[in-house]
C-alpha cells in the first residue's frame, strides 16, 4: 500500500547533531579560569573514591613544547565501556542516577552535570588518559586532541561545510601493567597559558577549599603539588588554611525533629550576639558558622598576610563537605569577583554600617537530600534562580544584618569611649593644673629659683589642655562630617529613584511642547489661528513651569549642607504630591489625595525631609502598576506627644512576613520593575534620624494596599 504524503511526513524524525565547534562552548568558553579548570578534575578524582591526586606541573614556567600538566589519582579507574559511554558521553547522567560512591567511601558524587571533564580545553590542546582498574592487567590510554576539533572547525567555517562534534575520531591503545595498580593519569600536553610561582600559590590555597574545613573525610582525601620549576612545590601537601585572628565567631545549627532553624539576633542593650529559634525555610535546613573581624582583628591579620585582602572572602556554600561550582570559580583580583550571594551589593565600603565579604569567612553547609533545591547552575557562574534560592540569600543577608548591627554597635561604643576619655583626660588636666598651683604658690616662697622650672610646667600643662580640646573638637567635626556624608549618599540614592520616574514626564512633557511650538512655527501668523496660539501658548507656559520646578527638585540635590530650617510638615506634603509630582501622577493615572488636619513646623534639614516622600512615592508608583483606579493617599493629625501620618496606596501591598525585612538595604520584590531595595531603607533611616518612628500597618484603603504609619515626636532630644 502507498503511503499518503501527510503518512510519511509525521513518521519522519529528525535528530538533535552538534556542532564540532561544541567541544569550545564547554570548554574554554564555559569554565572562565584555569583554576576552576583543575577544579574540575580534581572533583573527578573525589568521585573516584581516590585517596590521593597528584597535580603535576612539569616545565610550564616558559613557553615550550614540553610543558605538561599531569594530574594523577589512585582511584578506582575506568573500564573501555566506562570510557566509552559515560567519560565520552556529554552530559551523563551516571552520577544522577547513582548519587553516592562505592562503600567504605560513600561519597556524594559531585561532577553531576557530566561536562567538567572539557575542563582539560582551558589547559592544554592534547589529552592522554592513562586508566586501569584494580585487577585488569592493561592500562587504556585514550588520545583526544583538542587542536584537530580546532583544526577541523577552521575548515569547516573556510569551506561553508558542516562538521559535527561526533563525527571526530579518537585514538586508543592499550599497554601492559600489573593488576594491582589502579586509578587515572589525566595528562595534558601543549599546555595554553604560562604558570608562576604565584599562580601555584593561588592554586594551592583554592584546592585548600574544595573540601570543607569542618568536614571529616575518611577515608581521606589528599592532595599534593608537584613541579620542575619550582623548589617551593616538592610534593606540596594542599591543605585548608586554619581560620585565625577573627574577632568574633558564631554558628548556627537546626533541629528536624522540632522543624527549626536557628537564627543570629543582636541584643541592642547587652551588645551581644544570641541565638533565636525559627520555622525551617523553604530551602531547607542549613547550618552556617561564621568568623567576623573587625577593625582591629583585620589590622592583626594584615600584618600577618601583608598586601594580601583576598584570604578574608566571604560567605561560601559547601554541599555535603564539597565546594559548590559558583564559588569554585577564582580570581585573585577582587574587583573581577562576582557577587554571588549579593553581599557586597547591599554595602558601599561600610558608609551604611554593613558587613560586606571582606569582613568575615563563612561556611554555609547544605545536603542534596536536605536541600535539593538549591542547585548549582550550568554556567557555573551561578545558582538556578528560583524561590528557595532567593529565601537562601535572603536568609543569609539577615545574619550579616545583625553582624552589621554589632558592627555598628561597636563603632559607637569606640567613639563614646573615646570622648570619654578625652573628656576625664581634660578635667584630669585641669585637677592636676589646680593642685599644682597650690604647691607652686607655698614652695616660690621658700625657693624662687624653683619659678623657672614651675613656668615650664604650667607652659606644658596648657599646651596639654589647649591639644585635648581641638582633639574633642575636631573629634565632633569628624563625627558631623561623617553624617553629613551619609546624608548626601542618602539623597543621592534617592535621587535616583526620583530621576527614574520623573524621565517619562519629562519626556511627555517636552513631546507636548515640542508638537506646540511645531504649530506656532509652522501657523504664525495667521488671524484664523489665533485662539489655538493663545491656548497653546498658556499650555507651554504651564509645561515649563512644571519642568522647571523638576529641574530645581533635583538641582537641589547639589547643595552639600546639611542646615537646618523651619518648616510646614503639611505644606511640604501638599506641595510634593499635588504640585512636584503632578506630571508623574498624570501620566501614570493615579489620583493623588491630601487630608492632614492639623500642620506641624518641623525644624530639620528640608531636603532630607522631601527623601522620605519622594521614596514613598516612587515605592507606590511600583507598587500601582496593573492596578486599575490607582490612588495615593497622605493623611495626618496632631496628639499630645507626636504628630502622626499614614501613607497609603491601593497597591499590590506586601508580602505577608515582609513587614520588617521590606526596610532592608536592597531588599526588594520589585527588581523586574527597576526596584533597587533603596527607598524604604532611605526611609527609615531619614525618620530615625528625627528620633522617630515608621511601621507597615493594615492598608488603609481596601481591599489591596499598603500603609506606613510614621510618628514624628515634638521634642527630638
């Protein structure tokens, strides 16, 4: 019987070929460093059930076609089908499916994703592997050479053809051995790049990492260095360097039985750190310790590790005792080293009193069967972003919050100590200048020859007192000087939001007045037009009163002072919300509503004031997107003590729990929407510094929204 045409066509199939350009996609392209790049081999080896890795370098210090990068193991080996269909099959799935090694070892698998073996592409253009297992009598050896798929995709791009990744062949033969031997020799010839001393120093200390210092292996798990070129790299044993010279240490822990996780908190009275007790997370339990260094313990470290910042680095996360790929990665320059976790983003060189990676050394310690979905990215840059992972870093970013709360604490206590001090050393001064006037005056008159010496002394005793008084002055000066500085990184913060949002009117505004002035160049005169030129006239007039009172919102910002004046709280408000921000609210469609009772004359910095609103604003305008009937509302009263105001809108509202954490530098739900985590931190911090008060309460205007209460006191002091 023939078949129909529509028959063949959906019997047909077609096959997923690759590219013989694929072998650099996960090669040199994916793995960015040579370091992660024996990383990666050497997590092969830990899989292996090896005992022991040798990583050798041979004449790799110059340029030469004998350089050789060895790395050996004596490890279980592979078979020819081992070879055949898991080491040269990409992306395996062998160790997914068989999560832990062979017993006494029973070790989690690591090299999951089956792609680390192109780790040998970013080191050298020629492979050999050497393997055997235990009781065979031939060693394999397996020739790939990465310079013919180099070659043959030249040819293939000179020549216009298609050349496929499988299509090139690899080179195998056997030699004789003894059955006892066993394990893999991963050896690596026209080797890429150069290496130093240095960069056997930086990878000797980032192979200290790759197992947890807090994890026991065993059996063990040991690692050498060797090199021709260097004395220093005799069979150089890697091991993690001990973390010493903090100033602080804490750990937390979890118990499954009870379903909690503990969690740092900071006794604003006592100064101290303690542990609270909190419902396990969506990503699972965790246990976390960590090692913080203050001033005075990073002085102490760096004169032990001189012009060297890279050793105090941050939080990093190990899965069952082995480090996770996104930390893996290596760079000894700091300013190249990405972000992971976010921890750096959130703190600009300490101005905000936050804890940043090269504060403190943490060891974050997770299980696949316990924390399954926090998974390591392909690209190894990263960790798949979803729920839990963000609920990681979130939780991860409050334990720092409270090391920046004794940071800060600390700070303080230093600066009240020091005043202090100066202050007893002044009167202490001035007690000692009396008494010894007393003497001066009874012995003169016995001795005057003792004048002279008594002169000295009391030149010396006001020099004295003359150095500790400019020392509490300018002690005072520095301290103003410091909060003016905070002050403008605020407003500038600040700004920005403003400056986001105030762009679309801006350029509205100018469409307008430009399709008007169009008019009036093309029409006048003309008699007949004369009503549209008196119209059109009054609305450019209205446009740029409206743009120049933007232009000087933001001019204002340039004023570096920090003075004080009086002002009407209330007349403020109005002026922001039913004038200032009149374009934005018109091109957005919200309606804008002011109802304050009573007014309040507020004697404070007028510009720092106007930060909280404008935040405000910009967080409801967020907040008002896909929202139909958008409103703002501003209300306030008077009462005995404080005068007290409600911001609202009918918003998405917040997440239930956010209630606290939304007040968090860079915490913010709104990133797809151009959310920094800025504004309310601005917020909160501009309303402290009037000593008072901002809270989320129940939204005022239902059935969706949210409302900040914020209460501002009569008497500052």
């Amino acid at each position: 019987m023939v078949k129909t045409k529509e028959e063949e066509i959906t019997k047909d199939t077609l096959r997923w070929r690759f590219d013989v350009n694929t072998f650099r996609l996960l090669g040199r392209e994916l793995i960015t460093d040579r370091i992660t790049a024996v990383f990666e081999l050497v997590k092969n080896c830990y899989d292996a059930n090896s005992t022991k890795v040798n990583v050798e370098f041979q004449y790799v210090s110059q340029k030469n076609l004998e350089g050789k990068i060895i790395i050996s193991d004596n490890g279980i080996g592979m078979s020819f089908d081992d070879i055949r269909d898991k080491w040269m099959v990409v992306g395996t799935n062998n160790k997914r499916t068989t999560l832990f090694s062979d017993t006494p070892f029973n070790r989690k698998f690591v090299g999951e994703k089956g792609i680390g073996r192109f780790a040998v592409d970013k080191l050298g253009e020629r492979l050999l592997i050497r393997t055997k297992q235990i009781g065979s009598n031939k060693w394999l050896n397996v020739n790939i050479n990465w310079d013919e798929y180099e070659t043959k995709a030249d040819i293939s791009k000179s020549k216009n053809q298609l050349s496929l990744f499988t299509e090139v062949d690899n080179t195998y033969y056997w030699e004789n051995a003894s059955p006892e031997e066993h394990g893999t020799q991963i050896i690596i010839s026209k080797v890429s790049e150069t290496w130093d001393e240095k960069d056997l120093n930086w990878l000797s200390r980032e192979l200290g990492k790759l197992v947890s210092p807090f994890y026991k292996i065993n059996p063990p798990f040991d690692i050498f260095i060797n090199s021709s070129d260097f004395e220093g790299y005799q069979n150089k044993h890697v091991k993690a360097e001990p973390t010493r010279f903090y100033s602080h240490h804490a750990e937390i822990g979890f118990n499954i039985e009870n379903n909690t996780q503990e969690s740092l908190k900071f006794d604003t009275q006592t100064g101290k750190l303690s542990i609270e007790q909190i419902d396990i997370k969506s990503f699972g339990p965790i246990t976390l310790k960590m090692f913080y260094f203050n001033e005075s313990a990073k002085r102490q470290y760096g004169k032990i590790y001189k012009n060297d910042d890279t050793r105090i680095d941050g939080i990093k996360i190990y899965r069952d005792g082995m480090i996770t790929t996104p930390f893996a990665e290596s760079t000894a320059s700091i300013s190249k080293r990405r972000d992971i976790l976010g921890i750096d983003k959130r703190r600009w060189q300490g101005t905000f009193d936050k804890v940043g990676t090269r504060e403190i050394i943490g060891v974050l310690d997770i299980k696949q069967n316990k924390n399954s979905k926090i998974i390591d990215a392909t690209n190894r840059q990263d960790f798949l972003d979803n729920q839990e992972y963000r609920d990681l870093k979130d939780f991860i970013i409050h334990q720092l919050d409270v090391w920046g709360q004794l940071k800060m604490f600390e700070r303080e206590s230093k600066r009240s100590d020091v005043e202090k001090k100066l202050q007893k050393a002044g009167k202490e001064v001035k007690n000692f200048s009396t008494a010894l006037a007393i003497i001066e005056s009874d012995l003169i008159k016995e001795k005057p020859e003792f004048k002279g010496v008594f002169d000295n002394i009391n030149t010396q005793i006001d020099e004295l007192n003359t150095v500790i008084s400019e020392s509490i002055s300018e002690q005072k000066k520095f301290q103003t000087e410091v909060t003016r500085k905070e002050n403008i990184y605020l407003s500038l913060m600040s700004l920005q939001d403003y400056a986001s949002n105030i762009s679309h009117a801006i350029r509205t505004s100018l469409g307008k007045i430009k399709r008007m002035a169009e008019f009036f160049k093309l029409n006048f005169p003309n008699p007949k037009h004369d009503v549209f030129f008196k119209q059109y006239a009054n609305l450019i007039y209205d446009e740029m009163a409206t743009l120049l009172k933007v232009t000087d919102f933001m001019l204002s910002y340039a004023s570096s002072e920090i003075d004080f004046e009086d002002f009407s709280v209330k007349e403020l408000i109005e002026e922001l919300l039913m004038s200032t921000y009149k374009q934005t609210f018109n091109a957005e469609k919200i309606t804008a509503m002011v109802e304050i009772k009573d007014d309040f004359i507020i004697n404070a910095n007028r510009k720092f004031f106007e930060d909280i609103f404008q935040n405000l604003v910009a967080n409801s305008i967020k907040s008002l997107q896909d929202v139909d009937n958008k409103t703002i509302k501003c209300s306030g009263y008077l009462d005995d003590n404080n005068f007290t105001l409600y911001f609202s809108d009918n918003g998405k509202g917040v997440n239930s729990g956010d209630e606290k954490w939304i007040f968090g530098l860079y915490n913010t739900r709104t990133a797809e929407q151009g959310g920094a985590g800025i504004g309310l931190y601005i917020v909160e911090k501009r309303i402290e510094a009037l000593r008072g008060t901002v809270e989320l309460i129940d939204n005022e205007l239902k059935p969706t929204g949210a409302t900040f209460k914020i209460k501002l006191p009569f008497n500052k002091s």
